[in-house]
C-alpha cells in the first residue's frame, strides 16, 4: 500500500509563495509519475503539474512561469514551488502517484491554499 502526505499549505497574500511538500511511503514502483492536482470549490478536480521519475515534466498553461514541480526520488517526494500566486490559485491541491505499470493510482489527502487578495 502507498501512502501520500502533503504539507505545505496555508494562507498567503497574492504575489506571494508556497512550497507545497509530499511524502510517499510503502511499496513504491521506480518507474512512476508523480504530480499535483487542484480542486476549487464548485469545479472538478485540475491537473496542474507532473513530474516523471525521470525528471521530465509537465505544468498546465495557467500557472506555466509561475509554479515549479521537482522531486528527490531518493525520498520519494514531490515539491510544487508556488510563486506570485493569485487569488484564482486557492484550491485543495492534492498530491497523486501513478505507477507507470500497472497504472494504480494514489491520492494524498489534500491541502488547502487560499490566496487573498
């Protein structure tokens, strides 16, 4: 079983910065993508980065520039560098992991960001 804990959040004045943070912990394939989802209140759950084992990676138009994803695949974490965040930014973002594979899918718990403007 893979477990996913991010960190991270919390309330920020736009223009600022977030580094959202997480773990994965238990039987982790090498070959997965990791990535960061976000879900605003009354909209379906948006994809906003991915990143591969390899490195390679993924960022959605509407925060490309703004928002970096990186992981240390020796701690089997996942980083999402948020900067000068808008109010339109605020969401739950959760963490996922997908193991290339077989395709299993995992989801953290979620983390709230609320930008202010």
């Amino acid at each position: 079983q893979v477990q996913l804990v991010e960190s991270g959040g919390g309330l920020v004045q736009a223009g600022g910065s977030l580094r959202l943070s997480c773990a994965a912990s238990g039987s982790i394939s090498s070959v997965n993508v990791m990535g960061w989802y976000r879900q605003a209140p009354g909209k379906a759950r948006e994809l906003v980065a991915l990143i591969t084992s390899g490195g390679s990676t993924n960022v959605v138009d509407s925060v490309k520039g703004r928002f970096t994803i990186s992981r240390d695949n020796a701690k089997n974490t996942v980083y999402l560098q948020m900067n000068s965040l808008k109010p339109e930014d605020t969401a739950v973002y959760y963490c996922n992991l997908r193991v290339v594979p077989t395709g299993l899918t995992y989801w953290g718990q979620g983390t709230q960001v609320t930008v202010s403007s």
